[in-house]
C-alpha cells in the first residue's frame, strides 16, 4: 500500500538524528515543515516534505497513492513509552487510599503490599489471561498515539512467572499492532522467601534465570531496582554485569527513593538508561552525561506518589540525552496517557514543550535500541505516524489531560482513525 499524507498544518519530523539520542538544544530542534506531507510505501517512510515537492519527486508513487487529507492537523512520528510493567495481575488501588491517608510507598511494601502484591496476583493469573488484559491495555496506548512500548517482566520473582510475563510479551509483539520491547527484571524486589538471604537469590538471577532468558531469546534488556532495602549497587552491578554476558543489554531503576549511586552505576556499567532519577545526585548526573546513558524520567509516578519530580531541566543543560515515559503499572503510576505525562513534565520538571516532544519520539526510542528505524520521519525508517487533532505542536501540552490523537498508522498501516481503533470500526461493520 502506497500512503501519502498531505496538508498537514506542521510535520513534525526530527530529522537529523546524528545516530544518537539527542542533547541540549538539540532536544529542542523538531525539524518542522509548514503545510508538509508523507509518503509513504508498503511499511516505510519514501520521502517528507512539501506537498508541492513530493508530487514533483515522486509522480509515479503520487498516482497511485491513497491520499490522507491532514489538512489544520499535526503529523509527527508515533509515540514511543520506553519504561513500562506491561504485563501484570490484579491492580492496587486500595494502596492508593492508603497513601492518601499518609503511608509512604517503602512502608506499602515493607508490610507486604507494593511489588509483592502485584507478584502474588501475577502468579495466580492464567497465561490467557494475562494476554487478554494486556492486549487491552495495549488497545489503549495505540489509542493514545503509542506505538511502540517497553514491557518489564518483574512481578513473578520467580523463574516460571517471570517467563510466563516474557512469553505473553513475546505473544503480543507477535500479535498485536504496537511493538513489544522486552526487559527482563527478575530483580525488581527481593521475595519475602529470601527476606533474610538476598544474596541467594540474587545467585539464582545470575545462575539461572538470566541465562534462560539468553537462551529464549525472551529479552533484549536486563533491569534491576537499586534502590536501599531492595538490591545495592554492588548486588546491581553483578546482576548487570552477569546479563551483559549473556547479551543483555544494562538498563537501571536509579535513585527513585533515596540517593544511591544509581547514576553512576548505570554510567559505569555502560547502561543504555537509567530511569526514575528523582534524586539523582550531581555526580550521577555528570557521569550519564558524559556516557551518553539515556535518563527515562517518569513524572507520572512522582506525581502519583506526591514526590518531588526528578531534575529534569538540570538534566538536559548538563548533557543527559532524556526520554520522558509513563511507568504504567498497577502501583505506582497506573495511566497509558503518554500525552499527560508530556504535561507533568512541562509543569514540575521545567521541560519545553520542544524537548518532551523529542523525549517521547527519538530520544525514547534510543533509550530501547531502537532509534535507528523509529522515533523520527526520516526516508527508511519505520511508517510509525500520527496525526494529531490539533492546529500546532503547543496546543498537544496546552489542553492538558486531552487525547489529540485522530489517525495512527503503524506500519505503513492505519490502525487508528477518528479516534478509534481499525479492528473496532470492522466489528461495527461486520
């Protein structure tokens, strides 16, 4: 199928990516053109530009294209969530109410909740139906203009849990529109069974569940949670360490709760990003920066939490390439809205609407390897487009907690239109 898409009020493109995840005022170059189109043939992009200057360049392609009228819209590159717990059972909100009433997120879990909730409940769940919740949270995020999302495992702490959330990602990737990443993170929390003897169970992250998943090929990334009363930076470093032996890629959950040499781990071990960072300390900063280690930050968690957000706006004057992402899981930040979390970020990290633009397409898809054929509109790349019900880029942050989204392709196929999904629209016909 040959698509072309024309009229659009501003094409976003950010092209001129310098094959790295970009820095600075760099964060804030979105490459727009003015009343600009898209072509695009079988699931890759052919050429941006003009509408003018298309028809000249390409006529023969023009001819035979289905044309899309973007006419007083935004047309960017598909949203990338580069930091989520996917796959999970059961959901938490009566922790919510407990956190209203003053009880900390450590406290939550220290009395049994948190993690360990969420772990019970994903053990108990059915494969099917782990799939069939997830397919519909994933039904969600391309709604919202999502097309391509990172899954951690995490909530199994177990070795047959733990699969069985890798294998209903991999299922999903292989099923369904949006693109699955996978991260292992068998060391998302220590379980109530090794309370008192972590270090024997970090053994069994390094002796046997990491090289199952080398061997399923069921994850790209190896995550853990460094954080005081969960794993330290010297328990992280040989869990890190050890993936990276069995070709997984570092990624590090750093300094969400208190200061604990996250940063300069995940810059030390050479990880592709650390993530949450909310009280990441100077030198971490420094260290990322000059690694070239992707900051995911999440201010949708600090918000839920009522934390201070991470330093954001520090971040980037220092050098740290950063992606901005929703967190969505059952605990600590239960929304899908990437474009709500593109607002938090504008109001408690002092980021510009420019910089969480690319932060949630080109930076975010570097932070999963993948910003090479996704994150911008560049000639080879990934047919990953949205079209935006708004007149300019700035009225997407403006009217806040709204969905923009009007049309998804993926692929170089329309899957969302009008605001509703493809398949829906075919139930409703058939």
């Amino acid at each position: 199928m040959i698509l072309l898409i024309e009229n659009a009020n501003q094409l976003i493109t950010l092209q001129g990516t310098m094959k790295k995840a970009r820095t600075k005022e760099e964060m804030s170059n979105l490459q727009i053109i003015d009343n600009g189109s898209v072509l695009i043939s079988g699931d890759l992009i052919i050429a941006t530009g003009t509408k003018a200057s298309l028809r000249a360049h390409y006529p023969d392609l023009v001819s035979q294209a289905n044309i899309i009228d973007a006419s007083g819209k935004v047309v960017m590159p598909g949203l990338v969530d580069a930091h989520t717990h996917l796959v999970f059972g059961g959901t938490r909100e009566n922790e919510f109410q407990m956190r209203l009433n003053g009880a900390t997120y450590m406290d939550i879990m220290n009395a049994g909740g948190g993690i360990h909730a969420t772990t019970k409940k994903t053990r108990e769940a059915s494969f099917e139906h782990l799939y069939e919740k997830t397919y519909e949270h994933l039904n969600d995020f391309l709604k919202h203009g999502i097309t391509t999302v990172e899954s951690k495992s995490g909530y199994g702490l177990d070795w047959s849990t733990e699969e069985k959330q890798l294998q209903v990602a991999k299922k999903l990737q292989e099923n369904h529109e949006v693109d699955v990443v996978s991260t292992f993170m068998g060391a998302h929390a220590v379980p109530a069974e090794y309370k008192n003897n972590p270090d024997a169970f970090v053994d069994i992250i390094i002796n046997e569940m990491i090289p199952k998943v080398a061997e399923g090929n069921l994850a790209e990334f190896n995550d853990v949670f460094c954080e005081k009363g969960v794993f330290t930076p010297e328990q992280s470093r040989k869990i890190l360490l050890a993936g990276k032996e069995h070709g997984l890629i570092p990624k590090i959950h750093a300094d969400e709760i208190e200061p604990y040499e996250g940063a300069e781990l995940a810059a030390e071990v050479g990880a592709i990003s650390a993530e949450h960072l909310l009280v990441a300390s100077d030198k971490g900063i420094r260290d990322m920066a000059e690694a070239g280690t992707v900051a995911v930050l999440l201010p949708g968690t600090a918000f839920f939490l009522k934390a201070d957000s991470a330093r954001g706006r520090l971040m980037i004057d220092e050098g740290v390439p950063v992606a901005i992402s929703t967190d969505f899981n059952p605990g600590s930040s239960p929304t899908i809205s990437l474009p709500f979390i593109m607002n938090l970020a504008c109001m408690n990290m002092g980021m510009t609407m420019e910089e969480v633009l690319t932060a949630t397409t080109i930076n975010a898809a570097y932070a999963i390897n993948r910003g090479h054929e996704i994150g911008s509109l560049e000639e080879g790349k990934k047919a990953d487009v949205l079209i935006l019900d708004v007149a300019n880029y700035q009225q997407l942050q403006y009217f806040y907690g709204m969905n923009h989204t009007h049309t998804v392709i993926k692929n170089g196929r329309v899957v969302v239109e009008n605001g509703v999904l493809c398949s829906e629209l075919q139930n409703v016909t058939d």
